[in-house]
C-alpha cells in the first residue's frame, strides 16, 4: 500500500479515531525514558563540569530571571514590528 493509499484510508475513519491514530504515530517517533534520563545525565554531567573547572559563570535567579525576561521581551517587540 502506498502513502497516499494509507493516508486515504485513514482519512475515511472517523474523526477520533483519526487523532487517537495520529496519537500513536507521534509517540512512535519520542525517545524512550530511558534514551531521555541518558541524554539528561549526560547534560548534567557536563554542565557540572564546566562549573567545576570554572569555565561558566554562574548567577542568581533573580539575575538569571531578569535576563530571560528581557530576552522574551526583546524578542516579543522584534516580532510585532515586523
């Protein structure tokens, strides 16, 4: 069966059984919990080195949170004037 004969096919189910079918191919394509906790540990091991070995700087939340905020915001004002 072709993609365009599978896609026509499932066009002419109904409307939830579409979604729960487009659920199922979606969650076919995420990582495992396992392949994420990896990816995770693998993340925090390096960003404990960088600290560890001084190569970051690190700063407080309220720093960290006013820098965020100004980033959205600049991005929010750089969007509505285009």
């Amino acid at each position: 069966m072709s993609k365009e004969e599978l896609l026509a096919e499932v066009l002419r189910l109904p409307r939830t059984e579409r979604a729960r079918l487009a659920e199922d191919v979606l969650s076919s394509l995420e990582e495992s919990d396992e392949q994420i906790a990896s990816a995770w540990i693998s993340e925090l091991e390096r960003r404990s080195n960088e600290v560890a070995q001084g190569r970051v700087q690190l700063v407080d939340w309220e720093t960290a949170r006013g820098e965020i905020l100004n980033e959205l915001e600049h991005r929010r004002a750089g969007r509505s004037s285009s």
